[in-house]
C-alpha cells in the first residue's frame, strides 16, 4: 500500500521533507497547503499532488495516512487540533509554538488518543549525536557550554517576538534539546537577554539579538548556552561542549571530537556528523505509520514539549529577572 502524504507548508523545510519522501518506495506526496493556492500549486507541481489553500479542503480531499507540519512558530495549534481531531499522525517542525501553552493543549489531545507524532530535532539522527549520547552516559559531565551565533533571518515573522518566539525558542532549541538529549533534563532556568543592534538596523524587530542562559540539570551538572543573531551572513556557528575528567567532547553539526584521554576506540578523533539526519528522521516515522513500531523516532510530541518548556521558560526569565524552576518532566502536562 502506498502511503499518502500531506504537507503543510511550502517554505524550505517543506521541500527538504517533500523530496526526501519522493525518493522513498510506497510513498508518495498526495496534496500540498500554502498560505495561497498559487505557492501550495507550485510546490504540488513538483511532486505530481494536489495544491490547497485551506486545511479542511485537503484533509477532505486527500485520504491521507499522516501530514508534515511546517510552518512558523506562530502558526501553530489550529493545524495540530484538526489533524488530531480526525486521527491523522503528524510529523511537525520545531519550535511547537511561540510558547507553551499551545503546546499544553495539543499534548493533552496527543495523548488522549494515542496519536503517532514526531518532532523535527533532527540533530538527534546524527550517528556524531548518537556517539555523544552514548559516551555522556559512561561520564559525569562537569558543565557544557552551547553556542547558536549567527545573522537575523530576512523573513518579517522571525523578527517578531510574536512570530518566532525569539532566537533562542526558534533556533537555539535545538542546542538545549541535543544538551537534554545527552545529559538529562533541566531543573531550573536563568536568562539575559538584550536588544543591542537588530532592532535600529531594521524596522519591526522586537526580538532580542543577544542571550545567555544558564541551566541546572537534574544530574548537577550546569550549562550555558548563548546566542545572538547580530553577525554579519556567514559568520557564527553552533555547538555544544561537554567539559568531564576525560577532556572535552566538542560537538558541531559538522562532527564530533573527541578528548584524546576518552575511552573510546577513537579517542582524540574527529567522528563526521553521519548520513543525512533528516532521511533517518523521515524513514523512522514512515517505519512507524506501516508498522506501528515507534522505537525509531527520537523525539514525539511529549519529549518535544520538554525543550519547548525550557526555552519559553527563558524567555520568562529574561522578562523578570528571576530564575524559573521546572517541574519533573512527568507532571510536564499539569
């Protein structure tokens, strides 16, 4: 049986999904929604499906067996509640929202039907990730530092508190879910945060260019992660360092390093990030809509809302000064 796709979205990430699940045997990508008919056809074109502009149209449409969600953080919570209301698993794109209440309600209906999803932290696929995650295991890691330092996205919603939800909740996250990932949760947030450039160089900007966070992790362990969006295209980067009596182990989407007094079979090499993280991400849930085996996926909407719990928890520390403390990652829901 051949699996019928839908995407919502037509922005990159939509066609990154879109032309990997082209390739796969069994799948094919059946309707498209864009913000207009005229971009939802043109991205439907490509693959041979059919264009939409409303989300009831396609669903109606198309007997579809899951969607991909891609759209930007302030677009979500309609989409989920739909899709889960009419029993269609989802694949959706971090950041869940621009906070965390949204993501609250969508995980209560998630769970309440058992519903198949899967979260877009595709760094997790990474065979350099996975290394990581297994060592961090074996070691008690002192502290980690975690970096996310770039340029401002050109797109008017990024720029917006209101649209993206800020740097660190649209692109950071990803740095405070591969820290989770590898080292435990979090217990408690602080955070600073400034606006210093962005927000004369353009018009509209009410995001802060400039963050640093310090995290408590359950294990003791503590954590930094800054990041800015003030640097000229091109400069920058992403990283996590976890700092243990073995060394340092460096992590950047790139690669992994390894400290040379690590016991490991390639102590003091560089490991390569791997095959393509988004194919692993892809194959995974497809394996679970034909099989029922979620054991693949490595972040679902539960595990997701985590990390969205941290990075908003930011954001309200950046707001009042004060240190926020979370609860178990078990009563996240109440």
């Amino acid at each position: 049986m051949t699996l019928q796709i839908g995407i919502i979205g037509t922005g990159w990430f939509s066609k990154v999904h879109a032309d990997i699940l082209a390739r796969m045997e069994g799948v094919r990508v059946a309707g498209v929604l864009g913000t207009t008919l005229e971009k939802a056809e043109a991205m439907a074109s490509v693959y041979d499906a059919v264009g939409y502009s409303e989300l009831e149209q396609m669903l109606d449409g198309e007997k579809l067996d899951a969607v991909y969600i891609c759209v930007p953080p302030m677009s979500h919570g309609s989409i989920e509640a739909e899709l889960i209301r009419r029993g269609i698993p989802f694949l959706v794109e971090k950041p869940l929202s621009t906070g965390m209440d949204i993501p609250r309600q969508i995980l209560e209906q998630v769970k309440d039907k058992g519903l198949l999803t899967s979260v877009g932290y595709h760094f997790r696929y990474q065979e350099a990730a996975q290394v990581l995650r297994g060592a961090m295991k074996d070691q008690t890691v002192g502290m980690a530092l975690g970096r996310w330092m770039g340029g401002m996205p050109g797109v008017a919603w990024w720029r917006r508190q209101d649209g993206s939800g800020g740097q660190f909740v649209e692109q950071t996250t990803h740095i405070v879910d591969l820290l989770r990932y590898c080292a435990g949760e979090v217990t408690e947030v602080y955070a600073v945060a400034a606006q210093r450039v962005m927000h004369e160089k353009h018009d509209h900007v009410t995001v802060a260019d400039v963050a640093n966070v310090t995290l408590k992790l359950e294990s003791g362990a503590i954590a930094s992660i800054a990041n800015t969006c003030l640097l000229p295209d091109g400069e920058g980067g992403a990283g996590l360092q976890f700092y243990t009596d073995a060394g340092v182990w460096d992590w950047t989407p790139d690669r992994l390093l390894l400290p040379s007094a690590a016991a490991h079979a390639m102590a003091g090499q560089e490991i390569p990030a791997g095959h393509n993280p988004y194919e692993r991400e892809n194959e995974a849930f497809i394996h679970a809509l034909r099989t029922g085996d979620r054991t693949r996926i490595l972040s679902d909407y539960a595990d997701a809302c985590r990390t969205q719990e941290i990075t908003t928890a930011a954001l309200v520390s950046a707001d009042s000064g004060l240190p926020v403390q979370l609860k178990p990652a078990k009563n996240l829901s109440h």
